[in-house]
C-alpha cells in the first residue's frame, strides 16, 4: 500500500470516527512525507544541540558579566579617586579661608 493510498485510509476512518472536519483537521496536521515526523531520538538529538547551545550562551554570559563588574569597580574606584581629591581640594580652600579670615580680623 503506497503513502497516498495509506493516507486516505486513515482519513476515511478518522472520518468515520470523528467526523468530517475533526478528520480534516487531523489530516492536514499530519505531514505528507512520513520522514517528515519527529521520533524520540530527532527530539533528543534536537534537545542535546538547544542544551550545548545555552550551555555556550552561559558561558559568554559569564564573560560578559565578569567583564562588566570589572568596568564597574574601576570606574568606581576612579570616580572615588575624583571625590577624594575634590573633598580633599575644597577642605584645603575652606581652612584656607579660615586662616585668612582669623589673620585679617
């Protein structure tokens, strides 16, 4: 029995016991070309490839992320150099002002 022959078999039965439509809709979710159905093992080797993918996703991830922390601490660790300094820089001005202002009084 061919491909074809098989197929209208199934409809006429899948007719017979769920009627026109449901049949219809059956057969039309069916591919033509049986090769075309996933087994088990299409569906593990298919899981095993979306695995290894985000297992290499992580891993760039966790570059990246390491990558940032770095960019973030010595940024910080500069802009607290900057603060320092500028705390540092207006305390003198302001002892500065002080001094002038006990000397002239």
């Amino acid at each position: 029995m061919s491909i074809d022959e098989a197929r209208m078999q199934l409809h006429e039965e899948a007719r017979r016991a769920l009627g026109d439509v449901a049949a219809d809709v059956l057969m039309n979710a069916l591919p033509a070309d049986p090769e075309a159905l996933a087994t088990s093992s299409h569906v593990t080797d298919v899981g095993a490839e979306v695995r290894a993918e985000i297992s290499k996703l992580d891993s760039r991830l966790a570059v990246t992320e390491a990558n940032l922390r770095g960019d973030f601490k010595s940024s910080s660790d500069e802009l607290l150099r900057i603060l320092f300094v500028g705390v540092l820089a207006i305390n003198l001005t302001i002892i500065a002002i002080a001094f002038a202002a006990a000397r002239f009084t």
